[in-house]
C-alpha cells in the first residue's frame, strides 16, 4: 500500500557564506523577506502541502530557528497584559503551525551527509526535503503538486526548472525523457554542478524533493563528490538506477534566496503583493522610476 508523505526534512546547517556579514551572528534562514524570515515561507509551504512535521537539520548556532517556531510564554505573558491581542494571535499561530524535531549535523560534510542524519526518524516511510534557499510562490504549494504526482507514479520526485546553458554549473542536472504525466520526465542521469559545456540538459534541480527511504541505504554509501562534500545527487542517481525517479518541472515561480539578488527579487515580488504594504510600496517603485526615469 502507498504510504502517505508525513514528514519534511529541512537542512538549515550551512554557514551562511554568501551573506556574510548580516550572517555572521545569526542564521541565515532568519534573514527576513517583508515581514518574516525566510524559514518561515518554506515551513508554511509544508504546511500548506498537508505535512505533520518538520526535521529540521541544525548545526551550532542555529538556535533562533528552532525559538521562531517556538511558544514563548514570558512573551506571551507581556502580550496579554498589554492587551496586544493580534499580535499575540499571530505569534502563537506561527508556535502552533507544526511539530518540529531537530537533529544536529555535527560536522559539514554535504547536503547528502545532511539528508543522512534525519534516517532515524524517517525511518521506513517517503518524505519531502526542501531547501531553505529555494522559495517557491505558487497556487498550489509545490510540494501538494509533488505529491499529487507521487500519488500517481509511487517513485521519488525531484522538482526541476529550466536554466539557461550558461547556468547549468550552478545546479544538479537531471537528463530524461517524457512521460505520460504532464510536465514530468524519467530521469535516465543526473550530474551535479556539470562543468560548463558538459551537460545536454537545461533541467536543474531546485530544492525540493520527494524520497523514497530507500535514499538513505544509498546516502550511507556515496563517497565524497562534486566539491569534496557528500552529494545528494549522486546518491538519488543511485536510487533512479535501482528503482526509477521522476523531475517534475514545477507551476509557480522560485526565488534563489541564497543569492543577494534573488533575495532582493523575492522582497520586491512579495512586498507588492502584501495586503497592507503593497499599493504604498508600488508608488514608491514608479516614484522611483519617474525620478530616475529607469523605466
Ligand atoms: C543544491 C543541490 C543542487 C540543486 C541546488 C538547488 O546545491 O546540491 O543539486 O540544484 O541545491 O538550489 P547548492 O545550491 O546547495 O549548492
């Protein structure tokens, strides 16, 4: 019988390079987009997509991930004497959106090594993984989309977008042929990172990924790959050898939040759209561009 997808592993242990100095005391994922941090969209995500829990895997010092979706109670207290009655409404909805676990990476050895640690408490059941860098704004939740599919062709899923040739260096590759489902290919290679110019493929891997258990016996076996670390590509491709995967290119728009710019994109888009802040925000952007006249 087909097991239902329960459980999200997301891995918030890496440092936070790329956004050195705003990083160098608190956690990436806590970098906030309008009015909340960016974990917060990839949890509502899961949420959204009918998900129980949320592994989360943690190195040091990552403890305000863990305080965000927490209950405070000294906070909580100070609230209610203030009479603070939506804002106390909106803080204990975001404590009460999920049952999280953490599980301590304890040393950075990759994304595959990363996925490994949250083997005990999968345990023998598919489950989603999502990147935190990668925001995904779409109707339906692009892990529900995931699912849906799953339901159908019963094998793991990876989500891919199209990138430009150019580009393809920066992401796993996946290469495939199409299948009766629409939008969906059987994976027959997936490289990550190819050098420039060796890949045939425009399909990258974004992060998001429905996996079969069966991933962990592969991810207890891969050897160190693209850059030294344990790569999660290399063990799915493993995974699609013995038992077949799908790439599903995904409905909605994602936003690499890892990167200054796509970062700077996903405010801009999100901040328009925000019910209270939008219509202000948009005349500041023609204000902006009438001033300058850059567009
Ligand atoms: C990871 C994966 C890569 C994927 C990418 C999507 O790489 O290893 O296969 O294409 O996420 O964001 P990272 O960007 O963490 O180096």
């Amino acid at each position: 019988m087909m097991k239902k997808i329960r459980k999200a592993v997301i891995p918030v242990a890496g440092m936070g390079t790329r956004f050195l100095p705003a990083t160098k005391a608190i956690p990436k994922e806590m970098l906030t987009i309008v009015d909340r941090p960016t974990i917060q969209y990839i949890v509502e995500e899961v949420v959204a997509s009918g998900i129980d829990e949320v592994i989360l895997i943690t190195s040091e010092g990552k403890s305000a991930i863990e305080n965000h979706f927490d209950y405070d109670f000294r906070l909580d207290t100070l609230l209610k004497q203030k009479r603070k009655r939506a804002l106390r409404d909106e803080l204990n909805k975001i404590s009460g959106l999920i049952d999280i676990v953490s599980v301590r990476q304890k040393e950075p050895l990759g994304l595959g090594h990363a996925i490994w640690m949250a083997r005990n408490v999968i345990g023998n059941e598919p489950f989603l993984v999502l990147l935190g860098d990668d925001l995904v704004r779409s109707e339906t939740p692009c892990c529900r989309q995931m699912i849906e599919l799953y339901s159908s062709v019963k094998e793991s899923i990876v989500a891919i977008q199209r990138v430009p040739r150019d580009q393809t260096f920066q992401y796993g590759i996946v290469e495939g042929s199409k299948t009766k489902h629409k939008r969906t290919y059987k994976v027959r290679r997936m490289v990550e990172k190819p050098a420039p110019g060796t890949s045939n493929s425009d399909m990258a891997i974004i992060g998001r990924y429905l996996l079969m258990p069966e991933v962990f016996d592969f991810l207890g076996k891969t050897t160190p790959g693209h850059g030294g670390e344990i790569q999660l590509t290399d063990a799915l491709l493993a995974l699609a050898n013995k038992r077949g995967m799908y790439a599903y290119e995904f409905e909605g728009k994602r936003y690499d939040a890892g990167d200054k710019l796509g970062y700077l994109k996903a405010i801009v888009d999100i901040a328009l759209e925000h019910p209270s802040l939008g219509k202000q925000f948009k005349d500041h952007l023609h204000s902006i561009c009438n001033t300058k006249k850059c567009c």
